[in-house]
C-alpha cells in the first residue's frame, strides 16, 4: 500500500481539504484546519512518526494527516509492518491495542484517552474462560473490536472482513463448533454465509431457547452488540428503495442480519468504499457510521449518497486534528499493554493475519 501525500503549503493545503470537504464548509474554518493539519504533517517527520486513519475518521482529519488509511485489517497489517518510532492511530482503543500488540517496540499513541467501542466493552477474559469450560474442544474466535486480555484467551481474531475466512478454516480443520464473539450480528451473518446454526448462552448456563442448537455445525455466539449498527433497520431500506429507485444498499456486517440479508452488498469498512467506486448506479445508501459517508462522498462527486441517517459512533469522534495534533506534541496518550498478555494476543492476531 503506498504512503499518502499531502501539500506542503498553507494555500495548497486549503485547496486540497475545499476540493474534499463538504461544499458548505466554512472558509475560515477551512483555512484554520490546514494550518493544524500542515504542523502534525512536520511532526511526523521530525519525530519519525506514522499516522494510520480508519476509515470512520472525520473527513477534516481523514483527507489531510494520514499516511495509510483502511479497515480494521488493513491498519493492522501496516501496523505490523512499520518501521516508524511512533504510530499514532486514528482510531479506538482496541485498534491502537492491536497496532502495539503487533509491534511492541514502537511507542503507539491513542489521541483521545477513552477511544471505547460497545463491542469491545461487551465482554472479558474471564467470560471467554467461562465459556471455554462451558464449551470444551471448541475454538475461540474473537473479533478484533475486543481488548488485549480478551485476545490473549482467544484462538484466532478475525476482523470483519476476513471472519467467515476465518470460519472456514476453523471447518476445514474439523470443526463444527466454534466460539465466536462478542458480536451477536456479526456472529449471525458468518454463520449464514458459512451454514451454520447459532445459539447464544445465557450468562450462567442455558442456551437460548430460541435458537435451537444444530449441534453438528453450530456457532456459540456472545450478546454484544455495535452501538452504531444494530440502529439500522429494513424500514430504512424499504424507504430509500422506494424514494431513490435503482439505489444499491451496502450494510456493514456489524448491522442486524436481516439489514444485511436486504442489502445488496456487505463487507468490511473499505470492501464498502470499494464497491462504492466499482458500482454503476447513480445512487447508493451506507448502512455503517455516517463520517465514512462523508468520506467517499468525496471520492465520488458523479454519484449521488442517500443520507437516511447520521449515525456517528460517539468513539471515533472523539479523535480530530487537534487530538492529533496534541498527541504528537505531547506524547500522549500511550498505549501500554501488559508484555505476558501482549505475547498471548499476539499469537492470537498472526493466526487471523496468515489466513487472510
Ligand atoms: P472495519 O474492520 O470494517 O473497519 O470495522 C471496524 C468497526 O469498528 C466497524 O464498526
Ligand atoms: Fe465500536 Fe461500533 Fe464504534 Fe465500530 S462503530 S468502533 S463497532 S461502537
């Protein structure tokens, strides 16, 4: 993947982020936000510093700062390869966790000192040994939105672009049963693409009654949920069908399974930016946090965007220029993950990274 480029001049710098932001942005504020994105751009290169920018990043930080954008995946992939002293992530905290896990011989930098994720707060350690015990013989497979200790008592991560891959490897090595969390919705929707049942365990015992349990090929699913996702409803894509005829839906797999079911594509934060760009339809809706709307809004001026909503993941949008900004200047805010853990989730991320 190559480096992005910026300019190197007030001026250009404020052409540039006019041509990607909104048409209705203010000039001034234009002018204020190429001057903060110009100063992180010399501190990377005086610190010997790398910023990665998922793609839910504001369009203002998005357009002007990173030198790699991506998903989940993709960041983790350039994390584990970086050569710089210091990766500052544009992101939440289980991304930058991962960039350190990854390579811990780098400083990684969190700009804001929350960065959560309802997914990854739905779950601990202690449920997966839990359900280990519950669950005997049977892999564990946790979503990459999960903290280090989480990963340390896990098999094999998987992001959302590679977890029914992830799944299949599990199957072709025998396995009919597979601990898969802490998404319920993603959960579904693999199984759907891979054939199999799901239940969900209660807390303390029992499997949800409705959900049978296939035994023979069977995912054990967990009750957490994306803030963000599970918002979307069929209602919204009945609407935009009926409003915008010929409109293509693309779902990010986090969303209920019958969102997805009635969308016309689902895939990973930049599977969706791509097949935005390869679709020939006048009009698209985006089923996933609205920054990323902004963001290929951008890219592709001769296609219009259906904004039914404006969902913004409240954690992601605590990272902006100026938190970046600080990070760099101030060194903060650090990310540590205790060395024992970082080891075990480490071996956990290689596995996912190898499949694919
Ligand atoms: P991606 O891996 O698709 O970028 O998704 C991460 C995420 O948090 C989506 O809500
Ligand atoms: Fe977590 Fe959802 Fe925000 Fe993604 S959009 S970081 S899954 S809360």
């Amino acid at each position: 993947m190559t480096k992005l480029q910026y300019p190197d001049t007030l001026a250009d710098m404020e052409a540039h982020l006019r041509a990607k932001l909104p048409p209705d942005t203010d000039h001034d504020l234009i002018r204020q936000r190429a001057g903060v994105a110009l100063e992180v751009n010399r501190l990377k290169q005086e610190k010997n510093a790398i910023v990665l920018g998922h793609n839910y990043m504001a369009p203002s930080l998005y357009h002007s700062v990173p030198d790699y954008t991506g998903d989940s995946l993709g960041l983790s992939r350039i994390a584990a390869r970086s050569d710089a002293d210091i990766i500052v992530f544009g992101g939440v905290r289980f991304m930058a966790e991962t960039a350190k896990i990854l390579n811990p011989d780098r400083t990684v930098l969190l700009p804001s000192p929350k960065g959560g994720c309802s997914l990854a707060e739905a779950i601990t350690a202690q449920d997966i040994r839990e359900l280990r015990e519950q669950y005997p013989d049977t892999p564990v497979v946790s979503y990459v939105n999960t903290y280090a200790d989480v990963k340390a008592e896990t098999d094999i991560c998987c992001t959302s672009s590679n977890a029914a891959a992830v799944v299949r490897h599990l199957q072709q090595q025998g396995h009919d049963r597979i601990i898969f969390l802490p998404d319920e919705f993603l959960a579904r929707n693999v199984a759907a693409e891979t054939g199999m049942a799901v239940i969900l365990p209660q807390r303390h015992g029992r499997a949800d009654a409705q959900d049978p349990p296939n035994l023979q090929r069977v995912i054990v699913g967990w009750h957490g949920r994306c803030e963000v996702h599970e918002k979307f409803t069929t209602d919204d894509i009945a609407r935009a069908r009926q409003q915008y005829p010929g409109v293509v839906v693309l779902a990010h797999p986090e969303c209920p399974p019958e969102v997805v079911a009635a969308s016309d594509f689902s895939g990973s934060t930049t599977a969706m930016i791509s097949h935005v760009r390869k679709i020939e339809s006048d009009s698209y809706l985006l089923l996933t946090e609205c920054a990323m709307g902004d963001n290929i809004a951008a890219e592709n001026p001769g296609k219009e965007m259906v904004r039914l909503c404006s969902i913004r993941c409240p954690h992601m949008n605590e990272v902006t220029l100026d938190e970046t900004l600080a990070a760099l200047q101030l060194g903060q805010f650090e990310v540590h993950v205790d060395p024992d853990i970082a080891l075990r989730a480490r071996a956990s991320l290689e596995r996912m990274i190898e499949i694919g």
